[in-house]
C-alpha cells in the first residue's frame, strides 16, 4: 500500500505541515510522521477523518488513483475529458482572445453536475468561508449551485438556505426562488464564469435591493480575466473592491495551460 505517500502527497497539496494535519485529527505530529515514512498506518477510525479533510474518498487515500495530481489538474482533466474546454480561438467579453473556450453548457449529465457541485463545495471548504446561504446566479449558476448545495450536506454534513436568481420574476412578482433573503445574510454567490464582471455585477446590484446580504464570496468555475498592467477595476478584482468580497475561481488561466504543458 502507498497510504504514507499519499497522505504526504494530499498535506503538501494542502499547503500544510505534519503539526497542522495532526491538530485537525486531534493526533501528535509523531503519528503523522510515522504514517508518511511508512513505519505505522493510520487508524481505520482515522481514515474517514482524513478523507473528509481532504476532500477525497478512503480509496483515493489507499491507493490514490488520481496519480498524484493536484486539485486544479483533476478540475481542469475532468473539463477537458467532459468536453468543457474546446480548443479554438475565441474572442471573450473582456476583448481578449484565447486559444480555448470553456462551454458550461456541455454539463448534460446527473453524474457530471454531481461532480462539478463537489468541486464547488470542495473550494467552499478549503478556504473556510463563513456563510449561511448558497445563491445561484441565472441560468448556469442554478444547477451548479443547487449542486454545490447538495455536496455541502453529503459530503460535510453542512445545512444551509438555498435560493437562486429567477432573473424574471414570475406571477407574483418574486424574484428568487428557495430561500427568502434577509438583512445580514452571509451569502456565497456561485456562477459558472466571470470576464468583464459587468453581468454580474448588475446582477448583483438588483439582489442587494431585495435583502441587505453580505456577499461572503463569488465562487465561479474560472475566471477568464487575463489581467493586464494597463487594466484596472476589471473582472473578479472590479467584483472583489465593489462588493467588499472574494472572488474565488476553481481554475485559472494559468491552471489551464500549465495543464496542457505538462
């Protein structure tokens, strides 16, 4: 078995050391040291607590199949392997030109917006934001966001208020659906991209007139920015200082060709 080294593998990933991972298991930095030179494996009872911190499965852990590749690598192969990133030159919203265009569109499949809410929720945990409700933004944004939703209580046990942006309201006038906002709301606003910021941006501007929420974060799939000196108050950054909030992507640019580099 290879459970040391991919418990190393999975630390160092995180950007933590041994003294960090054994204060989250309640556990010495001997245990952890022990584990990863391979002299002693973990508890079975340990195991579970691993996997949840990680944000892997117990086989991942015993036999790693993702072979040893980053969190941003499995996002971006599993983007390519679904036909999500089409190779081609496209010019984006923001006016810059790329040479692939991520279609949002081609997540058709129960498993794959299974898979996409995990990731979601998996970002959400990483950077220990603290909120309360998870908010769709129309169209895309929905089913990732009700996927996110899901992901949060079954994979971390999570409950949180759940809505999202009708866009057009319907009948009687509303205009989200799920939970009713209401003042001092944490909320994580989720979206498939971000470019300019500019749809977003309006979008927000009418949510606010609904409930004085705080926007604890805009998690999107990426962020399609690519960031110029001459540029300023664009994009997640013209989000981040107008909002008083995080903009957090799953990948990057950068991610993606360092990707396809390799």
């Amino acid at each position: 078995m290879m459970i040391g080294k991919n418990i190393k593998r999975l630390r160092l990933n995180k950007g933590i050391t041994q003294e960090q991972l054994a204060e989250v298991l309640h556990l010495s930095a001997q245990a952890v040291s022990k584990w990863e030179n391979d002299t002693a494996l973990p508890d079975i009872t340990v195991l579970p607590l691993l996997a949840d911190y990680f944000g892997v499965t117990i086989d991942e852990i015993m036999n790693y199949k993702l072979n040893a590749l980053t969190y941003k690598e499995r996002f971006v192969k599993f983007m390519i392997g679904n036909g999500i990133i089409n190779f081609g030159e496209r010019k984006l919203k923001s006016g810059v030109t790329t040479q692939y265009y991520i279609n949002t569109e081609n997540f058709t499949t129960n498993a794959q917006i299974a898979k996409i809410g995990e990731f979601f929720a998996d970002c959400i945990r990483e950077n220990n934001i603290e909120f309360d409700t998870v908010m769709g933004m129309a169209y895309h944004g929905i089913a990732f966001s009700m996927a996110t939703a899901y992901a949060l209580y079954q994979k971390y046990g999570l409950t949180i208020n759940y809505c999202f942006d009708r866009k057009v309201a319907d009948s009687r006038g509303r205009e989200l659906c799920g939970y009713t906002l209401k003042d001092g709301d944490k909320v994580v606003i989720i979206d498939d991209l971000i470019s300019s910021g500019q749809t977003l941006s309006e979008r927000l501007e009418h949510i606010l007139k609904l409930a004085n929420i705080e926007i604890a974060a805009v998690i999107v799939i990426a962020d399609r920015m690519i960031c110029r000196d001459s540029q300023v108050g664009i994009g997640s950054k013209m989000i981040e200082e107008k909002y008083n909030t995080k903009v957090y992507s799953i990948i990057t640019e950068e991610d993606i060709k360092q990707f396809l580099q390799h």
